[in-house]
C-alpha cells in the first residue's frame, strides 16, 4: 500500500464522521464544551436604565444652566429603586447600579455637587450621557450572542450567565480509548528493566484530547501477543475513537494491525508520506474511528495533533474544525524539503499584532521529547517544498495543549 498524502489521509480520516449527541450541563461544567444550538437571551441587561456612578439622578432640563439648586427626594441604591418620580427641580441621590428614578433623564455626579441640608447646590459640569447607562444597552431579550459550534471560554460563561442561562446544550465530550502496546513498556513509577522504557505516550495523548474536548480513557499496556492486545482492544468496545501507540509497522513483531482487524476493524491505510509518523494504521470498526500511532513519542503527539484533534473538531460539530494553518515567518533559513510533509517543532518570538516570528528548534530528532516540549507550534513544511531564506513565510500548527 503507498503512501498517502497527508491531505488525502485526513480527508479519509474526517470522511463520514457526524456530530455526537448533545447533553446540557450546568455552567459551572461547561468551560471548554462545544455549544449545541444557539443561546438566546432570556432577559434584557440592563434591565433598566442604571446609573454608572454615585451622584443624584436628576432631569437635564434642570441642569442646563448652573448653578442650581434642587431639593433631594429620596435616595435610589442597588436592589433598591427609588419608587416615586422626579418632577421639575428635584433630584435623587442615586449610587452605581441603581435603577433610574422615573422622570430622570441625567446623572450628576457628586464630586459636582455640594450638600445642603435637604437640598444640592450643582456648582459645575453637565452630565456625561456615559454616566447613564440605558436599559438594554449590553443585549436585550431574544438576541443571540453564542451560536452552535462556539468553544465556551470563561468570557462565553459570564455572558451566558447574564442571559439568564443556568444549563447549557453542549456537544457531549467523544470518549477516545488510549491503549500502549509492547513488552519494552512499563508505566510511569515502575523501574524499566534492563530492555524496558516508560510508557508516556497515554499521558501526553490524554492531556492533549482532553484539551481538544474529549474524554480520554487509558485501558493500560498491551503485551506483544495476540491475546494481550484482543483483551485490551475489548475494552475499547464503547469508544468512539480508539488510539494505539506502538507496533504500527508491518514486522514480524507488529501485532497490532492483525489483532484491530481480527476485533473488527476494516484497514483504511497505513503509512503516510510525513514525518515524523509515517507508519499509521487507520481504520474503522462499525462508527468507532481506530487510529494505530507509532511508538515514538514526539511522532505519537504530531500525528495525533494532525489527525486525532481535527477527528474530535468533527465529532462536536467546532465551529474552528476546518480552521486553516496560520502563517508566520521564519526568523532563519530552511533547507529544501524531502518527498515526506515535514512537521518542524518550532518556537514563536513575537505576538505583538504585527507578522507572527517563529523559529525552528535546532534539533528535530524526533526521538527527543525536549525539544517537544519547548515548542509552541510546527512548521508545515510541504513535501519538496524549496530552501527558504529568513524572513519567508511558512503555515504553522499552534500546539495549544
């Protein structure tokens, strides 16, 4: 089987996919949720016309010329209107949020105003209309701020929180099943034996996918036998993607491919022209989407982030799923590409609002998980792509997880 096209692979990979239910949760539990259908307002903010500041709430007329003297009435405080109504050369003393007493239409505020027994002295200032905020000036009930697809940050919360939102219709997370294989694995506390490394690939995928909006669930470690891998694989049964990480290739010692198949997996492909990653196992097994990674690590997280992320966009209907590459510059040269699309670890040096800087890390052995590590982002460097002076512009792949 050739190698496919990173393009013609995610397209094989995102082929068919559809949404997964809705669930409503309560606003505390929906940071990070994809929205399921717009949310309208229930109410109207503000809900009346409130003063933005302390001072006396008092009719514009009367303070056209000054100074003026106006006899206090009543006072008018948060969660606490004043009920009556100014008329001709009254005012209210008023305090930031209240309600606007009826028949006022401006607020002078206090640092203008000096106090005589039950009575104010405007010395100075005409009202600032700012200093009035009216009634429905933020939204009003039935508009619609937060439309289907929207990632909730805590921004989108407070907003739904005012709307008069306690729940919200969100997509449910998809649950992604993590599976290691290999009998070089021991998990993370244990010590390796002398032909044994620690298993981190779960780890590191978990936080990822839990980042993208999934609910990542790790059935352990897989040994090198095909009744290892079929009970584990089992486990994954109720998964809507299956991850494996390890024996992706096609030797003697591969088992992974023969065991997904022999569970029920229809084989999609295998190899992909990038790197790092090439050997990948895709398939499916009824609805349930089966990625195979490689083994290494740092090929494990940039395959996932080019296929697994994107897969989960999908699945909750995102409304940022097909969002383009960014460009930025290169802040040095590149040598000429090889036949495979190279995703390059790289680092940002600016973000100031102008042409986004960022630099290729100087070791990109993709065995290291270092350089991983300190990078903010991958460089797409397309198959053959030409040597690129500093300065040129290039697409890079924000790793936000």
């Amino acid at each position: 089987m050739a190698a496919l096209s990173v393009e013609d692979a995610l397209a094989k990979v995102l082929a068919g996919v559809r949404p997964v239910a809705t669930e409503d949760v309560d606003l505390l539990d929906a940071a990070g949720r994809v929205l399921a259908a717009e949310v309208a307002a229930l109410m109207t903010q503000p809900p009346f016309d409130a003063s933005a500041m302390d001072g006396y709430a008092v009719r514009r007329a009367d303070v056209a010329q000054l100074p003026v003297t106006l006899r206090v009435i009543g006072e008018s405080a948060a969660g606490h209107g004043f009920r009556g109504s100014i008329r001709e050369g009254e005012a209210v003393r008023i305090f930031t949020g209240a309600p606007v007493p009826g028949g006022a239409d401006a607020i002078v505020i206090q640092e203008n105003v000096e106090t005589c027994g039950d009575s104010i002295r405007v010395f100075d200032g005409q009202p600032d209309p700012a200093h009035l905020r009216r009634a429905g000036g933020d939204f009003r009930e039935g508009d619609v701020h937060l439309t289907a697809g929207k990632r909730l940050n805590a921004r989108d919360i407070i907003l739904a929180a005012a709307m008069g939102w306690s729940r919200l219709p969100v997509r449910r997370r998809p649950k992604v099943a993590i599976l290691a294989t290999g009998d070089e694995l021991v998990p993370p506390g244990e010590t390796p034996g002398p032909d044994q490394i620690v298993s981190s690939n779960p780890f590191g995928l978990a936080a990822m996918l839990a980042a993208a909006g999934a609910s990542p669930v790790i059935l352990g470690i897989a040994r090198d036998t095909a009744e290892s891998l079929a009970e584990k694989i089992a486990h994954a049964a109720d998964a809507d993607i299956l991850l494996t990480t390890g024996g992706a290739s096609v030797g003697k010692h591969d088992l992974v491919a023969p065991a997904l198949e022999a569970a029920g997996m229809t084989l999609g492909f295998w190899k992909i022209a990038m790197r790092p990653g090439k050997p990948l196992i895709f398939g499916q097994r009824g609805e349930q989407r089966i990625v195979g990674l490689p083994g290494n690590p740092v090929s494990s997280m940039i395959c996932t982030r080019v296929f697994v992320v994107p897969l989960i966009a999908r699945m909750l209907a995102a409304a940022d799923a097909d969002a383009p590459p960014a460009a930025a510059r290169i802040s040095a040269p590149l040598e000429a590409n090889g036949p495979r699309t190279h995703y390059m670890r790289a680092r940002s040096l600016s973000h100031d609002g102008a042409m986004r800087q960022v630099a290729p890390l100087p070791n990109q052995d993709s065995s290291l998980l270092t350089p991983l590590a300190a990078a903010d982002c991958l460089i797409v460097r397309p198959a053959r792509a030409p040597a690129l002076p500093a300065g040129a512009l290039v697409e890079v792949i924000d790793l936000d997880f």
